[in-house]
C-alpha cells in the first residue's frame, strides 16, 4: 500500500470512529476531527456510504444502521491492542498439534485466532464466537466447530441454553477465555448474564484453562460473575501494576507476562 493509501485508511477510520463516539456529526465536525478540507471528507464519506457504513444525511454523517455491531467490536477491538498481540504471542507458544481448543469470542482471543491464521499448526478449534470462527476460512489442518445457540449481537456470540448443552458432550484440551473485567475481589466478570454462565461451562470442561486479560482489565467492575481468577492461569501484560501482582502472587494465581513493546 502506498503511504498515501496508508494515509487514507487511516482517516476513513478515524472518521468512523468519531461517528460512533459522537453520533450524527456536521462536516464541518468531521474535518476538524480528522485534519482535513471539507472537500476531502465528503470524498471519504462518499467511500464510507457505498461500502455501507454510513449514512449521509443532510450536512453531515452518521453510523448506518446494522453497522453499529460490527463497529462497536472494531473499537473494543483496538483498544490496548499492542497489549492484546502481545498476549496472544504468549497464548500461541502454548499450542500443541493435534489437541482439541476453546477460543472463546473476546477482543484478546481474537488475536490468538489470527496467529494461528498466519501459522496454522493441526487443531480441533472449538469457539462461540462468529468473528474468531471467520478467521479460519479456508485455513488447512484445522477442524473448527461452532457452537450453536442464541446470537448475542454485542459481543458477535453464540450463547444459551443449546449452546451450553452442546458443551456437556464435549473436552477441551486447552481454553482460551477474555475477560471484560476483573474486579478488585480478585474474580472475572462479564457484562451479560448468559455469556457468564456459558463462560463458567467452558471452565467446567477444560482441562487447561487460561484467561487473556490485558492489565486495562484490571480494578474494573462488571455485573456478572464469572470465576475467580485462581480457577485458570493468566496471561497478562507487563504494564500490570505492582499492587495487581502481589495480589495475584497471594491467590496464588500462575501468571504469565507479555513483554509490552514487541508490537509496537
């Protein structure tokens, strides 16, 4: 891609953000937003409109409807994401051939399944996650299975009563869990009751259970509980305070550490 190319991805994206941070937004606001001519942003809301993402309206711009799912999981998707890929370095290295997997459908697993797109080694992958699952198109030496269920859109998720069912006929060598948050008191929680309780059945059937949280995770509150961090081994970044440690050092919690930096 050219830098002029570059260039532009990079504004088309910020103007998205700024429609799904700010809703409708005039012209004039998108412009100052992103640091370019009036000319230049009704060119790349002319792109944003016919690739289906946004809607033009008189003056200015907002989110199309049916985009605002996907959209919403692009921007959890970016947060701390030199934290997420770091991690998920981490998580691969633990990957054996032939042996049966549960990614589950957070943000940090993601990256997880896209290192095993770029390096596919022999898996039995196992996910509820609908855009985990899309990276695996047509990828050789892989055997992936969805759960089916209920679909959550917020988070593109497979949940409910089928889905946990499904679970109780099957073992996972290894799980790969996100977390939304992890509370003070030491344990995961999630903002959804469902994807809790299918949560806690992919612990109940996994022999190797790790949680992918990046430290942002951490001291955050969700209603939800889903186990207590000791229940799995972590896998964090290195930008987790010194409090969080001696903390995890006392549950007794096995954690590993990604080295921030090795993305950037």
């Amino acid at each position: 891609m050219s830098q002029n190319g570059g260039i532009k991805t990079d504004r088309l994206d910020a103007i998205r953000s700024h429609l799904y941070a700010n809703g409708f937004s005039t012209i004039q606001d998108l412009a100052d937003a992103v640091g370019a001519s009036l000319a230049t942003v009704r060119r790349d809301l002319l792109v944003l409109e016919q690739d289906g993402v946004i809607d033009r309206v008189h003056g200015g711009a907002r989110i199309a409807e049916g985009s605002s799912v996907e959209l919403a999981f692009q921007e959890r998707e970016k947060r701390q994401l030199s934290a997420k890929r770091a991690i998920a370095n981490v998580a691969y290295e633990l990957l054996s051939p032939r042996t049966s997997i549960f990614l589950d459908a957070g943000t940090t697993v993601l990256q997880l399944a896209r290192l095993i797109r770029i390096n596919p080694i022999p898996l039995r992958i196992f996910t509820n996650g609908l855009i985990v699952a899309q990276e695996f198109l047509n990828i050789p030496n892989l055997d992936v299975t969805v759960l089916g269920g209920q679909l959550r859109n917020e988070n593109a998720s497979i949940v409910g009563p089928e889905a946990e069912t499904m679970l109780e006929g099957l073992w996972f060598d290894q799980l790969f869990l996100g977390a939304s948050a992890i509370s003070p008191d030491g344990a995961i929680y999630s903002v959804d009751s469902a994807e809790a309780s299918l949560n806690r059945r992919m612990l109940i059937r996994s022999a190797n259970r790790y949680v992918l949280a990046d430290s942002s995770k951490f001291g955050t509150t969700a209603t939800y509980k889903v186990s207590l961090l000791s229940d799995a081994r972590l896998i964090t970044d290195t930008g987790l305070t010194a409090q969080w440690r001696s903390q995890l050092e006392e549950a007794s919690v096995e954690t590993a550490f990604a080295p921030l930096g090795a993305q950037e």
